[in-house]
C-alpha cells in the first residue's frame, strides 16, 4: 500500500511540474475585456451618482466591489470552463495555479481596505491607487505562465496606481482614476491574450 501511496505521490507531483511549465490558457480575451467594460460602466454611474466620494465612502466601496465581485464571477466561471476545454487532463492543477498566484494579492486588497476605512478613512483616497498597486502585483506574480508580453500590463497597473497615490487628496477618488486604470487595463489584457496565444479568440 505505501508503494501505491507513493506511485500516487509521484503522478501528482509530475502533473503539478507539468503545469507550472506550462502557459496558462485559461483566460479568454472576450470575457476578459468586457470587465474592462464593467470598470467603464461603474466609473460613468459614478459621476452620474456619486459627486462627493470622499464623505459616501460606503456608497464608493458598494460600486466599486459589486463591480470587483461581478468581474472576478465571470471571469471565474468561464476560467473554469476554458481550462477545462483547453488543458483538460491538467486542468485542475492549472486552475490550482492560477488561483494560488492571485489569491496572495486578493487577500491583500480586502485587508488593506478594511483596515483603511475601520482604522485610518481619513486616508481613504490613497484606496483606489493601493488597489491598483496590488492588482499590478497579482499580475507581475502570474507572469511566469502567462505570454510575456502580459508584463506590460503588470506595469500599467503599478503606473496608475502610483500617479493615483501622488494626487494626494480626494481626486484619487474620481470616477476614472478607477475607470480608466482598470478599463484599459483589462482591454490590455484581453488585447494581449488575443493577440500572443493561439486559441486566444476561441470562446467557445
């Protein structure tokens, strides 16, 4: 029996290094850039809704992680089914992987944003360039079995997050510091999966 255990251990072990060899191809481009759509969508309800940001704090969370947890659904939901279509027989470990190098980074931006508006809200502003930030460390941290060009939006992410911070004050919290760092990241994003990997525009 313990040879068995161990010829077990041997097969996942080798399916793990197999996957973390491997290009992740279970991001689809479409999926991907209508997130950036939804960060479009939430940044125009914002200036039509919410002019004062700064003293609705509960309000700006409530359109930005509705916004956060729809994307993150969607994005989850077809991540699941592409990678089953697309690695199948790896497509638990891919998955694994995919997950356990963001996850680090999500953790992060609840906890920061807690601590922010339990703690310290009159430095909430500083918010949306810390998520942004964050997310730029998600992205850097997955890079290794993404295409390489994904770099680049790992960098966008860092830059408007810290031309967000170096406002100083509330306008960190406009309608489009959010808006267009995440809308036109994403459409980065799903430009760049279209475009490097071969079966970027299958959505089926």
């Amino acid at each position: 029996m313990s040879d068995l255990h161990k010829a077990l251990g041997d097969i996942s072990s080798i399916r793990r290094q197999m996957a973390y060899s491997t290009q992740f191809r279970g991001y689809g481009p479409a999926t991907i850039a209508a997130t950036g759509i939804f960060a479009f969508l939430a940044a125009s309800s914002q200036s039509i809704w919410l002019t004062d940001p700064a003293n609705h704090i509960q309000a700006y969370l409530g359109i930005w992680i509705s916004t956060a947890v729809l994307s993150s659904a969607l994005t989850g939901v077809q991540m699941y089914t592409r990678t089953r279509r697309m690695h199948s027989g790896l497509s638990d470990e891919m998955i694994h992987m995919a997950v356990e190098q963001f996850l680090p980074a999500v953790g992060t931006g609840v906890l920061i944003t807690i601590a922010l508006v339990r703690f310290v809200p009159a430095v909430f502003w500083m918010l949306p360039g810390l998520w942004q930030v964050i997310f730029s460390l998600g992205i850097f941290s997955s890079c290794r079995f993404l295409p390489r060009p994904m770099i680049s939006a790992g960098a966008w992410y860092l830059l408007t997050g810290l031309v967000c911070i170096s406002f100083g004050d509330s306008r960190a919290l406009a309608p489009w510091t959010m808006g267009l760092a995440f809308g036109a990241g994403q459409l980065l994003v799903a430009g760049i999966l279209f475009v490097v990997t071969p079966e970027g525009a299958d959505e089926n």
